[in-house]
C-alpha cells in the first residue's frame, strides 16, 4: 500500500512539468508569430539585409529596367522574401528609382507605391528613415551603361510601422 503512494507524487511532479513546458512553448510560440514580424520594421540590420538580398537577386537588362535573375532558385527565393515580408505594397513596399529620371525601374509589388522618404541624401552609404506610416531603408548606387554613361538608382525598402 505504501508503494502506490510512493508512485503517486512522482506522476503528479512530471504531469506538473510536463503542463509547465507546454505554457512554455506556447508563450514561445505565440511570442514568435505575434511579435516578430512587427519587430522587423524597427530593426535596420534586418531591414539592410532585406534590402540587399532583394537586390542580390536583380540584374540590370537592356531595355533600362532590372529583372529578376534568370534561375529558378533566385526567382523561388525573391518570391519567398517578398512574401515574407509583406512586400505587396498594400503594407510594405520594395522599388528602384531611376534618379535621373524619376521612373520607377523594378517594383515588388504590381502596384507601383511610391514612398518617399523625409532626409534621404544622394550619400552611397545606406540611410534609415521613416515616413508617419513606413521604416525605410534607402540604398543609392550606380551602374554604368554599354555607352559608359553613368546611371543613378536608388531602392528603398518600406515596411510598415506598427
């Protein structure tokens, strides 16, 4: 009889640990889902190695747009990014602006939202700034083109603030 007592308190200290572990993961998980993606916006180390992921997978074609790399892994993997990060232009929005022109050469979205950013300078250095309703990470650069002329860009990265 002293025996099934014995027994009793240990099964009732592992169902308490096991119930215990179990709020843990959940707190863990809901932490992760719910919260996450709203910290994005507020990081700009994430949001700089958005922006030059999106970029990495972008080539300049000859007809003065940029396209997406032809290879099936980069297109899998710019759609993966665009998605992830909400980068439909109803929430947030990637592009690249021909500086010498205005246009918009390359969009995330199919919807060309235009954000522009308050203190963006013609620096090359990448610049974090934000609009009432975005973060923005902007990167100028430069390319020259098959006649050696010079030609400016710059992309921006919004994502929303919460």
């Amino acid at each position: 009889m002293q025996r099934r007592l014995a027994v009793k308190p240990h099964i009732a200290r592992q169902f308490a640990l096991g119930i215990a572990l179990m709020g843990l993961t959940l707190t863990f998980l809901a932490a992760t889902l719910l919260v996450f993606p709203y910290k994005l916006a507020a990081n700009p180390e994430v949001q700089g190695e958005l922006l030059y992921d999106l970029l990495g997978s972008l080539e300049y074609s000859a007809n003065g747009r940029f396209e997406v790399i032809d290879d099936p892994i980069m297109r899998h993997k710019l759609a993966g990014l665009l998605m992830n990060n909400r980068l439909n232009g109803r929430e947030g929005v990637a592009y690249i602006l021909n500086l010498g022109n205005g246009k918009i050469v390359w969009s995330a979205a199919a919807t060309s939202l235009r954000v522009d950013g308050l203190g963006v300078n013609d620096s090359y250095l990448m610049q974090f700034t934000h609009t009432p309703t975005h973060q923005l990470a902007v990167q100028n650069f430069w390319l020259k083109d098959v006649g050696k002329v010079r030609l400016e860009f710059r992309m921006v990265v919004a994502l929303p603030i919460r």
